[in-house]
C-alpha cells in the first residue's frame, strides 16, 4: 500500500472569505478536471491516480443531510479514501463530550473532519482544537462546500462564471452568504431580492462590494432576475430556523416562477441547493423545466468536494 506523507499544511475550508481568489479558482477548475476524467465507471471506483490513497474523512452531522453526506462519501472512495459518518447525536458530544476534545481524539485517528454544525462558532472552535484539515458541511452563516459545486454547475451551462449576473432571490441565507463571499474572487455580480427582514446579514454585502463585487439589492424578485445569467433560490425555512409561520407570510412574493425567469436572460439558468420546496420557493415548472440545472448541481457536489478534500489535504 502507498504510504502517503502526513500533509505538509493543514488547511481549514470553513469559509470562502479568506480564500485567495487564485485558490478558488484552482478548486473549480480541479473539479471540472477530474469529473471530465472519469470513466463511466461504477460511482465508487476510485479515480486512476487515487490521490488520497487510505486517507480517512469523518463526517458529523448535527443536522440532516442527503447530498452532503453521500457525496462526501462518493468522493472519499473516488480519491482512494474512505469515510465514517456519524450524527452527533449517537456521539458523546450528544452527552457533553466538548467541541475541542472531540476534535482533539478525531485528529489522532482520522485525516480530515467535515462537520454539519448548528452554530458557525462550533465549527470554528472544532477547527482551533484540530491537527487535522476541517471542512464545514453547512452552517446557520454558510455553506462553501454547495458554492464550489454550483460555480461548476454554472460554468458547465453558460461558460466562465466571470462577469455573469447572479440573482439571488428568497431568503439571505447561508447559502447566499457563501456567493457573496465568492463574488469579487471569482468576479461575478448579484442581485438579491429578500423581504427586508430576511435579507443577508449587511456584513457579508459590505464585504463583498469591499472586495470589489457589484450587488445589488433589490426591491423585487421581478427586478433582481432583470437580465441575470443565473437564478438561485433556496428554502424559505432553513434547518434551525424558530420562525416557520413569519417566513411563510412574509416570503409568497418571492418564489421563483416562468414569470421571474421571463426576466433574466434567455439561457439564463435555473439553481437551488436542494432540497425544494415546489410551489414555495420555486414554481414546479421551473423546477423540472430546461433552465434548471438542478440535477447536475447535487451530481457536481461530488467533484466539488474532491476538489476541496484535495486543497485541505495540501494535494492542490
Ligand atoms: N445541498 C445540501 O447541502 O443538501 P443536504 O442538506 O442534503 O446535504
Ligand atoms: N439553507 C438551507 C440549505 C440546506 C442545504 C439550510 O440551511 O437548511
């Protein structure tokens, strides 16, 4: 068996804000690379160069998941490794065992930790007490993994994402901090359409038109789709989220429909995490329509979490 060096960096993917904008890059383009290079093997056959040959991924999960937790796993095996998923619940953390010591014994016994976390700062704090990379798998303020798989998405339907127009349209979530945080490395702009008390949390906005990036926030969802290149939407009530009533008032203006889509562009694509919510935040005629790109979004998570196994592991 190949002996592999322990990784000369141990690199945390908790966010894209301090990526370097080449790194990201890097990141897309090696997800293009390697989906591209695949055979039409069996989903779990390794890739010819198994770069992460017996190295191991653990995953927790204090939240539910689908796409997450299989495409982790499907990557795992396709980069030579393997995986162990857990949810927090069945672990001692479920019984107080602390953030820090679990990553503390998860680092001498694993080669990377991808955690779902209910609070950013638990992810944060796992990462401070680990030797290991630490990968967020979602939490309440993003999710960076989903917006790899979704440049890709982006790049295989209209071509390089630099210079499209992005509308976000629905709630400011995590998922649509996670764009903004992309926007000015990878040279996108976007129009957000929220109801004003569920708009993206100003920080991440004033970053990101720091950083270079046009946003635009807009009053309408007619308005933010006016000419985009994509239109992304995402749940209404996310995992954690108290407020299920107060969303579903305030949130019936903002649902992706032909109308909306109408407005942006002709080739214009259609995006959502999943999973959707047909009839509230997306029309089930653009869900199931030629624009959605859905179905290649949740595949690509797959060459999208390799490519970022790859980068914490100091493989890219
Ligand atoms: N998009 C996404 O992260 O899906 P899961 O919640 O199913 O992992
Ligand atoms: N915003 C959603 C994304 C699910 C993948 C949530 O956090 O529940």
């Amino acid at each position: 068996m190949t002996a592999h060096p322990a990784p000369a960096h141990v690199r945390h993917f908790l966010d894209l804000a301090p990526l370097p904008a080449g790194e990201l890059r890097a990141l897309v383009d090696a997800a293009h690379r390697r989906k591209a290079d695949r055979g039409p093997w069996f989903r779990g056959q390794a890739d010819a160069d198994a770069p992460l040959k017996g190295a191991v991924l653990a995953m927790i999960f204090q939240k539910a998941s689908t796409r997450t937790r299989v495409s982790f796993d499907i990557a795992m095996r396709q980069v030579g490794g393997s995986s162990i998923v857990m949810s927090a619940a069945d672990m001692q953390l479920g019984r107080g065992e602390t953030i820090e010591d679990t990553a503390k014994v998860l680092s001498r016994m694993v080669d990377c930790v991808m955690i779902r976390a209910n609070r950013h700062e638990d992810v944060v704090n796992f990462a401070g007490a680990a030797s290991v990379p630490v990968i967020n798998g979602l939490t309440d303020l993003s999710h960076p993994c989903q917006i790899v798989a979704d440049i890709m998405t982006i790049e295989e339907r209209i071509g390089e994402v630099a210079g499209k127009r992005i509308a976000w349209i629905g709630d400011g979530n995590n998922v649509c901090a996670s764009f903004l945080q992309a926007a000015a490395k990878l040279d996108y702009s976007m129009a957000i359409a929220t109801p004003k008390d569920y708009a993206p949390r100003t920080q991440e906005i004033e970053a990101a038109r720091k950083a270079g990036a046009k946003i635009d926030v807009c009053a309408t969802a007619m308005q933010a789709a006016q000419g985009a290149d994509v239109v992304v939407t995402d749940t209404w009530v996310s995992m954690g989220d108290v407020d299920k009533d107060a969303r579903m008032a305030a949130f019936p203006a903002y649902c992706v429909t032909d109308k909306v889509m109408a407005e942006a562009k002709p080739a214009a694509v259609f995006l959502h995490c999943l999973p959707a919510h047909r009839g509230e935040e997306v029309s089930e005629a653009v869900m199931d329509g030629a624009q959605s790109a859905v179905w290649d979004e949740a595949e690509n998570r797959i060459h999208a979490q390799k490519a970022v196994l790859l980068w914490s592991l100091g493989y890219l």
